[in-house]
C-alpha cells in the first residue's frame, strides 16, 4: 500500500501527461473515431446498467485511471474494510457497514466476535416490532392500534430513512402515515404532529449518539406533546421507541431499552440506512422488502469486492469524479434521477458524499496539495430541465452529471414514462454533442442569434439504466455510490468516514444558545459581527 503523495504517484504523472493530450477533445470527435464505443463502455452490475461512453476518456484514461487506483492501494483499503479493520483512523474505528447487509448465516469475526449474528439478531428485533405495528397488536397507551410513525432524527438518522422511504413508497403500507422530524426549528415538529391522533402515533427516536441537540430537542418536544394530548407521563412507553448505540442515554430520555434497537460504532451515520436506523423503512415496507433492500446491498457489495477494476461500477464512477474534479477543475456533479420515488436521492447523496470526501488533510494530516470531495447536487428529471440545465448546457462551468432511468414505470399512465425516458435519452445527447455554429445557421437562424444557440456540448454523463425501482434496485444504488465514494477517498488519501468538521459549529451553537435565552443583557466575547448580530437579534425577538 502506498503513501507516496498522490502528486508524485506514477500513475498520476501519467494521467497529466494524458490529460495534456485528450484535455480539450471533443466527443463528437471520440464518437467519430470510434464509433462503436457506446456499444463498449458500459457496465453492469446488481441489477444497474452503466453506460460511461459520453466522458471524456479513451481507453488509455481508463487504463491510467484504473492504474491510479492500484497504485493507491484501493484493492487492499477494501479488502481491509470487508475484513473490519478499523480504516478510521481518525477514530479508531472499523467501517463495516457492508456487514450490515450479510446473509443470515454467514460470518464476519472481527476483534473475536461475529457481527453478522449480532447484525441479525438486531434485524430479527426490529421485524418481530415492525410486524406488531404493522399489525395492529402494538397498541398505544389508549389500546388504539398504531396508524402514524414519525421518525426523529438528524444527518444520517434521517436523510437515509426519509429517502428511503420516499423511494419506495410505492411498496408501502399506505394506511399508515409516516413523517420525518429532523431540524430543530420548530416549525418542523410542530407541522408533523398537528393533524395527528396522539394515542395513534408512534415516535421513533433515531441517534446514534443519542446526545444530536436537535433531536433531542425535538424528542423532547415530540413527548411535551403527547404528554400534553393523552394527559398521562406514562403513556410515553407506548409511544417511544429509539435506535441508538448508547442505551444508557436512552434510558436517561426516559425510553425503555426494552423498547431500543442498537447497532454499533462501526456504523457511520451516513453508512446506516441499512442498519436499526431504517426501522421506520421497515415498518414502512415491511420486514420481507427491508431484507430485499439488504441483498441489494449485498449484490453489489460483492460486485465491488470481487469485479476486476476496470469492469467494476463504484470503481468506474469514482474514479470518472478524481478525472474530472482532478484534471479538468471540476467543482460539482449533479445527480439527475429521472425517478419521481428518488426525490430525495440527492439530498441523501450530499451527506454521503460531501461529509466524506469534504476533507483537506490525508490520514496521516498532511495537507492535501490536490482538490478533493466535489459539491453533489441535483433534482428529479425532467423538473430540473426547466430550471437548471440551461446552466449545465452553455454556462461556463463543467458539471458531469449521472442520468437514472428505468425501464419500467411504478405508476404506468398513459406515454408518461416514454416520454420521461425519452428526456433522459435526449439530455445525455444534447450534453455530449450539442449543436454547432454550422448547425444552427443551416437552420437558417439571423445571425445575432447564432452564438446564443450554439450548444458547445462535451459536457460528459454516466447513464444509469434498471429495470425498475423495487428494494432490491434502491440498495444496490446506494451501495453503488456509498463505494464510489471509498474509492474517490482512497485515491484522495483521505479518512473518507469521520466529521470533525461539523464540530465546530455545534460547540458554538451550545455557547451561543444562552446568550439568546439569557433574561438580562449578557456579556458578549465574540466577534464584532456575531455579537451585533446577537444583540440585534435580542431586539427582534424582544420587539
Ligand atoms: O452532523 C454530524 C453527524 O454526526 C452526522 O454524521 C450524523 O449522521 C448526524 O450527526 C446525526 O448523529 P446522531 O445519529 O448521533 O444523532
């Protein structure tokens, strides 16, 4: 394994030397000499189609790129992740998300214990719960059956479950409402409970930790709440349930741990949709669909543990980001799911991605002298085409975007879905080869117009194609992107799986938060700016 710096890696040398000479090509030309690349540059996997032929590569970048990856040791960083060495070296910790989605029966013994049976026993708890929600024999405190879950959390104790959920409503119990509680203004917990029967809803309280201020803050709030409905301290019981790793401050809340679903510190918060944190996905979908979900994660757990480099789609996909945010200057990349169901896709990849590659010091706290996590981003298609493509188009910022499509549509209706998939098709055209000057005077456009119409293209795209949305699919996406994101920080050299950087901010915020609820003026040591803007603040709320 190496730990030269990445600017002084062969393969890096090489892949500057190469970007000199096939920086500036463009994809018509690429298409041109080799027209059949479209038929070649894909790859498959876990039910998902790749087909990268629109970047900007030959075969000689994916050669070099696939060499960059060696050279950085990502085959030994992941077979060291599968094995459950603590790869977090920031935190000591082990990575082993992968283990959460292990077919009952198998094994993973790391430090002498076997995670996959504690992994299942965790699993079996949360479906014998989910069922008794599910049917009607988990009763709240009034003996009225549950009929609303609301899941408070925050990060990876929400985007996860609320992408989830959203993405497979479609297999969800539609009888039953479910909400998602994460920021800690009011507005939040307040719109999510009030058209809601108290004795007929459900809190799930989802921290890690257990000590997130606004999830503690709106647990708290959530049961001021139904205290205050049903008018009994101990009807909490009935209506509180947690996922944590910390039972003691479970208990401390005033929540059974009877009533906890655990999971354990090598589980990365943004790495736990798949663990106890998905509990409400399973009440949602139910215990048979969650387990579909898990072997997706699988399927292309072991696509990526065991598929040669160059053929291998996490691989392929992080690697394309280090070409374009390393050699072409590339500062974003929008995902653009052409999914209604994946709304929230995006939001939940900006965790994944940003929290673990927006780094600037490798593992051994070198500053890095290279970019590293690009901003991700994105809407559902074909919205976003009437709002910011036009940048992606002819602004002048390079944005290579990842196109999802399916084959079939969840909701059949009329020609909606080709018409849908026909856009995703045209886009990925348009971006790639555009429209030239020639082009659009032919079309005998006045000529003012021509520079205004001209579509430079060479604006690269990976398409992803399934064949339909299910459990099974949505697992295997996110495992695509959750390895996408390992290889980028390995290449990067960097600890792709602490947070110190949110930190800072939530120290603040707890020396802050007095000096905003303090009865008489206080004495203010900050800044010149936070503290007139304390003191402004004061006033307004105060007017
Ligand atoms: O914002 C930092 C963070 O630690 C995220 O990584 C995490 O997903 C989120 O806070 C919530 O943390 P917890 O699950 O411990 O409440």
């Amino acid at each position: 394994m190496t730990s030269t710096p990445l600017p002084e890696r062969a393969s890096w040398k090489a892949l500057q030397e190469h970007h000199a000479e096939i920086g500036d090509r463009h994809l018509r030309e690429l298409f041109a000499e080799d027209p059949a690349r479209g038929e070649r540059m894909h790859a498959e996997a876990a039910g998902l189609y790749l087909d990268y032929s629109k970047n900007r590569v030959t075969g000689e970048t994916l050669r070099l790129l696939t060499d960059l990856a060696r050279e950085s040791g990502l085959e030994e960083w992941r077979d060291r992740m599968f094995r459950g060495e603590r790869i977090n070296t920031s935190e000591g910790r082990s990575v082993l998300h992968v283990a959460l989605r292990m077919p009952k029966g198998s094994s993973l013994v790391v430090e002498g214990v076997d995670v996959v049976a504690q992994v299942h026993e965790v699993l079996d708890k949360m479906a014998a719960f989910a069922e008794r929600v599910r049917s009607g024999e988990w009763t709240g405190h009034t003996g009225k059956p549950i009929r609303n879950v609301v899941n408070i959390g925050i990060g990876g104790s929400d985007l996860g479950p609320v992408m989830a959920y959203e993405a497979l409503r479609h297999y969800s119990r539609r009888d039953l409402t479910f909400r998602y509680v994460s920021n800690v203004d009011s507005t939040d917990i307040a719109e999510a409970v009030r058209d809601l029967a108290a004795d007929e809803t459900l809190f799930i309280v989802s921290s890690k930790t257990f000590t997130t201020a606004e999830t503690l803050a709106n647990a708290r709030s959530a049961r001021d709440w139904l205290v205050g409905e049903l008018g009994a301290e101990e009807a909490v019981a009935r209506h509180f349930v947690a996922v944590s790793t910390n039972a003691e401050r479970v208990a401390e809340f005033g929540i059974d741990t009877a009533n906890m679903f655990g999971f354990w510190d090598w589980v990365g918060g943004r790495y736990s949709m798949d663990s106890a944190i998905g509990l409400s996905t399973m009440v949602a979908i139910g215990p048979e669909n969650f387990r579909e979900l898990l072997a997706g994660f699988h399927d292309m757990d072991e696509h990526f543990r065991t598929a040669p480099l160059g053929e291998n789609l996490p691989v392929l996909m992080g690697l394309l980001a280090v070409w374009y945010v390393n050699f072409f200057g590339v500062q974003s990349i929008a995902v653009l799911p052409y999914e209604q169901y994946l709304k929230r896709f995006p939001a939940y990849l900006q965790q994944l991605t940003m929290e673990s590659n927006g780094k600037r010091v490798t593992r051994d706290g070198a500053v890095v002298g290279h970019d590293t996590g690009p901003v991700y981003w994105g809407e559902p298609g074909t919205n976003g085409q009437h709002s910011f493509y036009q940048l992606i188009h002819q602004g002048t910022r390079l944005i290579p975007a990842d196109l999802i499509g399916f084959g079939k549509a969840l909701n059949p209706v009329r020609d909606h879905h080709d018409l849908l998939m026909a856009n995703v098709f045209a886009q990925a055209q348009a971006l790639a080869f555009g429209k030239t000057e020639e082009e659009v005077r032919a079309e005998g456009t006045a000529p003012e117009v021509v520079p205004h119409r001209v579509m430079p293209g060479n604006r690269p795209t990976n398409v992803l194609l399934a064949e339909e949305l299910t459990p099974r699919l949505l697992g295997a996406l996110v495992a695509l992107y959750e390895h996408s994101v390992f290889t980028q920080g390995v290449v990067w050299g960097v600890d792709s799986f602490d947070q110190w950087g949110v930190e800072l901010g939530k120290v603040l915020a707890g020396q802050i938060a007095p000096e905003l609820t303090a009865d008489a003026e206080p004495e203010l040591a900050h800044d010149s700016s936070t503290n007139t803007l304390i003191r402004r603040y004061r006033a307004l709320k105060n007017a």
